[in-house]
C-alpha cells in the first residue's frame, strides 16, 4: 500500500524498501525470461504512461546486460553468507597503530563503531556493480578480458605504489619474491588486496571509498570514455603493456583520411 510516514513523510513502499543498491537478487522464470541472478542497480518510481499511476521499478545488471521495469515481486534476494568479524585483537592493533602519543588518530581513523559486514557488502557490491555498468560505454563493441584487467590491475597497483616511494629496485624485490612463492587463489588474493590497500589508506591518511568515486566519476566522463577507446583501438595486441602498435594507428589515420 502506498503511504506517507507521518515520521518524515517520504513515500512508504513497504515491498520496494527490501531492496537496495548493490543487492544481488534472483529473478525466477517466466513467460518473458529465463530465471537469472542479477544486481540491482537503480530503484526508481515511473509512469508506465505519461497519466499513468507511479509504479515501482527495478534495474538490474545481469549477464552483461542493463535491463529496468523489473516489479518488486519479481525479485528475491540472494542468500549472502556470513562474513566472520574483524578479531578484537586485529582491530586493537590497527587502532592502535594510528594514534601518536599524543593521542590524535592518523590515516582518518576514527573512534565510530565499524559498520555492519552486512552493510560494507552492500556498499561494495554497489560500487562494483557501477563500474560493471561503465564498462558498457567503454567496452561494448570491443570487449575486454581478465587477462587484459590483471595487466591494468598491476599497472596501477605498481604507479600507487610508486606514488608512495616504493623504489624501483624494491619493486623488483618484491616481483621476485612473490613469484617465488606458490600460485594463491584468487578469492584470497582480492580480499588481500583490497584490504591491504584500505590499510595503507588508514594509515596515510586517504579516505579510500572518495578516492574510489572520483576515478569512477572520471570514467564516465565523455572525454575519458573516447580517450580511452582511441587507445584500446590502437592498443598492441593483447599484450600486457598498454603501448600503441604503430600499424594499427596508421590503418587508423589512413582510414580518417
């Protein structure tokens, strides 16, 4: 039924608030599609027709398509597994690690209680979602792969590095000695290297999630966007090193003429 909350007076849609940005949901079978897992990535009140009632409705990201005019019962949310808390022991050090002796917190720590693991994956889940939806105006014709995402992973893994005065012989170091090591597993790897990334961002100070925005932000820009199709278009193969092949950029000018 819709209603408004004599608290705050917003519109009180009981079956739509399940849901949220980031949510990952399955949509079951029907006569219009095959059941599929998706994520939600806009919730929206629209007409159906210009005099039309106000009508819930649900987009969602799915199979590396955009689809909206998904109703609230057509939707169920995914099980989320549970996620162990932070050890009281880890989380000690960490606070511990970021307030001088005179007490004043670096790297933006503060005393606010940690967020819900709930909470932190949706807002995770969220974000990944809107960069899979960019990926649309930039790869939709020219599509890319994992291989190619792990060479730009490490590239700007390497260049923030840098920016922080990691040497270019430690680097080396550090190539050789992780190379040295067995292979790990994927899951383990990004929680590690998300986590080890919010660590450094504590302790120098950035605040990780702004960051995070204002690249994705960036991204979407039209500028950046055929900047960086001009680039893939001539890129070298599917080559780790994001250079330009000198026969495709000719073809390319050759074809402008």
């Amino acid at each position: 039924m819709l209603k408004l909350s004599q608290e705050n007076k917003i519109i009180d849609l009981p079956d739509l608030n399940r849901f949220r940005i980031g949510d990952e949901v399955i949509v079951d079978a029907s006569a219009d599609n095959d059941r599929f897992e998706g994520i939600i990535i806009g919730i929206e009140l629209t007409r159906r027709y210009s005099f039309g009632p106000l009508e819930p409705s649900i987009t969602l990201l799915h199979d590396g398509y955009v689809t909206d005019g998904f109703k609230p019962i057509d939707c169920r949310k995914v099980d989320l597994p549970s996620i162990a808390p932070i050890s009281s022991g880890i989380a000690a050090e960490v606070q511990s690690d970021n307030v001088n002796s005179g007490g004043e917190c670096r790297g933006g720590q503060t005393d606010q209680p940690l967020a819900s693991n709930l909470s932190a994956h949706q807002d995770l889940s969220a974000y990944q979602a809107r960069v899979a939806a960019a990926h649309h105006a930039l790869f939709h014709d020219d599509p890319t792969d994992v291989a190619e995402r792990v060479a730009r992973f490490f590239e700007e893994a390497v260049e923030t590095c840098q920016a922080f005065g990691l040497d270019f012989a430690d680097a080396h170091h550090l190539v050789n000695y992780t190379y040295g090591r067995p292979v790990g597993e994927p899951t383990k790897e990004i929680g590690a290297a998300l986590l080890t990334l919010a660590s450094l961002c504590v302790v120098a100070g950035y605040d990780l999630a702004a960051c995070g925005e204002a690249d994705l932000e960036k991204l979407q820009r039209p500028e950046t966007i055929a900047r960086i199709r001009a680039k893939r278009s001539t890129r070298h193969g599917r080559g780790p090193l994001p250079g330009i092949d000198p026969a495709a950029s000719k073809g390319a000018k050759e074809r402008k003429e």
